[in-house]
C-alpha cells in the first residue's frame, strides 16, 4: 500500500475512530488506487478495470465511495465534498433500482381468513399480522413483550 493511503487509513482509524469494518473497506478500496495522486483519465481507467474483473455497479459504487474519500483528504479540502471541490473524483455509475415484490390481495385473504383454536396457532397467527402491518423483522417480532404494547392508544 502506498504511503498517503497509509496515512489516510491511519487518521481515519486513530482520529475520526471509524470501525475496524470500514478500516478494511478502506483498505479493500484503495488497493484499486496504483497512485497516490491520480488524474481524471486514470480513475475513468480504474474503473473500467473494475468492471472488466467482474464487480457490479453496486459494488464498484461502494469502493469508489471509498476511493473518492481518500482523494477528498489527498486533496488538502476541508468540510464536505461538494461542488466547489476541484479535485478528481469518481461519479457513482447507475445502480438496477430495487422493487420488492408485495403481496397479492389473495395472498392477504389467506391469513386473514384463518382461525386458529390453539395457542400456537393464534400467536402465530398476531405474529404473521405485525410482520405484515408494520414491515419488521421476525427477530424484532419475536422480541416484543406485552409491556412494549400500549393498548391506550385504541381506547
């Protein structure tokens, strides 16, 4: 590793305190970076690079995001990146925007219809219905008590 990233990595690591998680990402990112000041063409050629190796848009945008914090530090630039930075950077590539499937209006009949008799059968019948009203996770469902439920609110 070249010896600005070193630096960078190390403040980043000893006065900004980040995590040994985003240590590593530094570290992963920079390994991109065969210099410690590049040009414009240089980082358009880096990413081309990454492509051709295989990582998605996704992922090349999450090393970038790395790439372009250290060229912002390189740079001498205080405050945050924006548009009077003139330093070279990295444009975040087009991401394949996300849309979770939903349910159908029979898929929501289903549960709604049931009626369970036993004990199991009706908790897991309230937990399928918190799932589906607020969006949670089946752990954080799983750890509600009856104190974090405030049924003063339907009075």
């Amino acid at each position: 590793m070249l010896r600005r990233h070193e630096d960078f990595i190390r403040e980043r690591q000893y006065v900004m305190n980040v995590s040994p998680a985003t240590i590593r990402w530094y570290t992963s990112a920079l390994k991109w970076l065969d210099t410690e000041a590049p040009t414009q063409e240089e980082l358009t050629r880096l990413v081309v690079r990454m492509r051709e190796r295989g990582p998605k848009a996704t992922g090349c945008n999450a090393a970038t995001r790395a790439i372009n914090a250290y060229l912002h530090w390189a740079s001498g630039s205080t405050g945050k990146c924006g548009g009077g930075c003139r330093h070279p950077h990295i444009k975040a590539m087009k991401e394949p925007e996300f849309v979770p499937s939903v349910f159908t209006a029979d898929q929501i009949k289903k549960p709604v219809r049931f009626s369970g008799r036993r004990f199991f059968e009706r908790r897991l019948h309230l937990l399928i219905f918190i799932l589906l009203d607020t969006g949670g996770r089946v752990s954080e469902a799983t750890r509600i008590m009856v104190a974090d439920v405030d049924l003063d609110i339907f009075c």
